[in-house]
C-alpha cells in the first residue's frame, strides 16, 4: 500500500483507493475517524496539499464527512436507487430503514400542458399534486412531486399518506396496480428550496428522476423527485454478450 510514483494515475488518485482499500481491510464503520492529512502525509510520503485534494474528492463522494475541530470521518454507505417500479416505501422498508414522509403540499389543480402532455391527458384536466419529503430512518432523502389525475382517484385529498406507500394507497383503495413504468435519471443540482429541505448547500448535486407509471397502459402517475447524490448510487446488472454481437 504505497504511492507509485512512476505511475501514470496522480498521486491524489492513487491515495484514493489505498484509502477506500485501507477503509475495508481496517474493518472501519460508518462515522470511524481516519488519519489526520498531516498522518496521511507523512505516512504516504505526501504534500499536505495532495492530501486534502484527496479527502476533498472523497467528501464530494459522499464516502468521507468532516467535523471541524475533529477530524473526518467514513460516511453511510450510499443507497442504491432501484431501476425496477418500486414505490419509495416499499424500497426502503427491504432495505431495512424505517420510511418516513412530510407533506409538504397536497392540492388539485388543472393540468398545464406540460403536465397533460406527461399524463396523456388533456389540458386543464383536474390533477392531484402530492409534494411530500421523503425520510429513511428520520434522515431527509429525497423531495418527491407527484401528479395523478384526479377522475381516476376521487377523494385521494382526504386520505393521510403517513406511513403509508401511495402504491399500496392506489390498490387498496382504488384498486388500481401500476403494472409498467418508465423513467429518467440525470444529474442535477439542488435550489435552494429543496437544499433547506434536504439539509444541503444549495446547488449541491443531486440525482433527478422523472418517472412515469402505467396501469393497463394509462398513465397514472408522474413523480418528480430530487434525491440526494451523497446518499444514492444507481446499480445495473448487464446481461452478458452473446457470440457474434456487436
């Protein structure tokens, strides 16, 4: 585990990964402290410089966090966002975290044309609009806007979403299963209202996703939602190539 200075990855690249390396063999845990810059320095043979611009890097990664005063420390593993149609609630719950929502607004209005054109519906069509935050264990994870059409969930205003996933609200209460969906990652970076929210520095990365759910083939829903890139990671399997493909 040392620096290789013939080699053509620079030196804060190279302490990356012997730190990610050092992190796991150690054994470390979510808020263990790591050596001082000075230590890291010394030991691997480094300007104090190339030190911080490598625990900077892994900072904006969201796999180190700094206390001033104290030191810097490993963070939380990031949670892997599912590629699958799976409502907040029930990934949360699989994954062990308790969920958790705050409405943030609840309310009926007709469809722009932005919006009508998301929902195949036509413009000025009545539309619910749920913006609530979303938690895992009390930490803010994610600020989430849906739009649904209000003929195919009548009275979904005077149904409390606390606790509750909004899919399992839809089946059991309007018996309606989201069968299909489709949806777009991007990053993005955080206004300041959804910073306050989320407890980040405005224009702070975050991963932006536009989903549409089907039932039947009708759209349903569309959610909008800003999730916090220092605690999400997006994870694919890739089916393996076959002879002869290009």
């Amino acid at each position: 585990m040392e620096i290789d200075p013939a080699s053509p990855a620079p030196k804060y690249a190279q302490l990356r990964e012997l730190l990610l390396d050092w992190i796991v063999e150690a054994g470390l845990g979510v808020d263990d402290p790591i050596p001082s810059e000075r230590e890291l320095g010394r030991k691997y043979g480094l300007s104090r410089m190339t030190v911080r611009q490598t625990i900077d890097i892994m900072v904006s990664e969201g796999k180190l966090y700094r206390v001033p005063g104290k030191g810097t420390f490993v963070c939380r593993p990031k949670i892997e966002m599912p590629l699958a149609l799976a409502s907040f609630t029930e990934d949360m719950r699989a994954r062990g975290f308790v969920p958790g929502s705050r409405d943030l607004s609840r309310r009926s209005a007709p469809a722009s044309p932005h919006t009508a054109r998301m929902l195949d519906v036509p413009p000025g069509t009545p539309v619910h609009h749920i913006e609530r935050l979303r938690t895992a264990d009390g930490e803010p994870m994610a600020v989430e806007r849906t739009m649904l059409p209000l003929s195919l969930l009548p009275g979904l205003e005077r149904i409390s979403l606390t606790g509750r996933s909004l899919y399992e609200v839809l089946e059991e209460e309007f018996g309606i299963l989201l069968d299909s969906g489709e949806q777009t990652i991007e990053a993005g970076l955080c206004d300041p209202a959804d910073a306050k929210l989320l407890g980040l520095t405005p224009g702070s990365p975050i991963l932006s996703m536009q989903r549409r759910s089907f039932s039947n083939g009708a759209c349903v829903e569309v959610a909008l939602s800003g999730y916090r890139a220092d605690r999400y990671q997006l994870h694919s399997r890739l089916d393996p190539r076959r002879p002869g493909t290009a």
